[in-house]
C-alpha cells in the first residue's frame, strides 16, 4: 500500500513538517505540498492524490471553499481537515461540504498517519473534541420525519450506525462479519434509500434524526 497525500497549510514550518513526516514514512508519499487553494484544481490534477489534508484557514480561498471544490471536481479523493481551533460552525461546514475527517493540529504525527490510512479505507476519523461538538451540532437540528431510516433493514441501519461511529469498510466488514464487497452493497443500498450520495450526507442524515 502507498497512500498518495496532499497537502493545503498556509504556515511554511507545519507545511515542511507534514511534508517530511509523510514522506519518512512507510507507506505514504506526500505528492505535493501548497500554500493555498488558489490553483486547486491544476494542484490536484497534477497530483492524483488519494488523501488530502487541508487546513481549514488560509488566504484566499479557504479549506471550506477548497473541499467543496474537490468534492465537486474529484469526488473519490478522500479529505482531512486539520485546525487549531475547535469552530463548531466550520466544523459542520466542512463535513456538509464532503470532508471525511477532522482532526486538530495538535495531533501526534502517529495518530496523523492512523488517520489518513482510516479515511483512505473509508473511514472518518475524528480528534474527539471535534466529534463531540460534532454530534452535539448535529442533535440540535431540527429532525424530520424518520421515513426514510425506517426503509433500512435492521442490516442497514447496523451498518449506519458504524459509519457514524466513524468505522472504516474493513472495521464494519470486521464487527458485523461480513465482506467489504458486501458492507460496499449495503452501503449502496443505504445512500439510495436516504437519497445521499456520500458518507457524510448519510451520517448526517442518521444523526440529524438521533435514530443511531
């Protein structure tokens, strides 16, 4: 395995260190490194990242504005968000936006490196903080009607459930026993009949409702 990362931070020292930890890493390459989201699109091209991890505030176009582009233009490639702060609004606008994890930048380099292997695999890791505030900003949506969850099959909503407790495809195939060729079925199932098109939207979806 070798994860192709890229990364979007402003601070010139962070940078070079995300840089060289990746890099000095079995198993990741850090494909490129930028200071901001101006060029995002030809970045990305250029690049073919699988991972990326991109801050949440930079001159310019910010990480909020960088994922919503790469979710639009590139919608398989997986995106952290890293931050000093614990901004429940961008948090939420980030992961509305099709960010997979968020983390904060006070994170070990190995808990870092355990992160991009987790969303690579599907997952979506979160410092606990952040997942804390994000459930709790989830919980005071106003819910709709619960219709659509109640079309899931107690298999379905078994495996939502993992997904919002931020399991990967192996760790869900893994509790549930059960294939990650058939936990990729039931998920497919799942964003049709909550009408979603990623894992963000349907976590969302599942939290919004507190029916997990």
């Amino acid at each position: 395995m070798d994860i192709r990362v890229v990364i979007f931070e402003d601070n010139l020292l962070l940078r070079e260190s995300l840089f060289q930890l990746i890099n000095g890493s079995p198993g990741f390459t850090c494909v490129g490194a930028f200071a901001n989201c101006d060029d995002i699109i030809s970045n990305i091209k250029r690049t073919n990242p699988d991972v990326v991890l991109m801050d949440i505030q930079m001159p310019g176009k910010d990480g909020i504005e960088g994922v919503k582009i790469i979710k639009k233009n590139f919608p398989e490639i997986r995106i952290i968000m890293q931050t000093v702060v614990e901004d429940e609004e961008r948090i939420f606008a980030s992961i509305c936006n099709g960010a997979s994890g968020y983390l904060l930048k006070t994170t070990t380099p190995s808990r870092l490196l355990q992160a991009i292997v987790e969303v690579y695999e599907g997952g979506a890791p979160m410092t606990p903080a952040i997942a804390g505030k994000v459930l709790e900003k989830f919980r005071r949506q106003s819910p709709p009607s619960s219709g659509e969850l109640n079309d899931l099959s107690i298999r379905e909503k078994e495996i939502l459930k993992c997904l919002v407790e931020g399991m990967s495809y192996k760790m869900i195939a893994s509790s549930c026993k059960i294939s990650i060729d058939t936990v990729r079925f039931h998920i497919r199932n799942i964003y049709e009949k909550l009408h979603v098109s990623s894992k963000s939207e349907a976590v969302a979806k599942a939290l919004r409702r507190n029916n997990t």
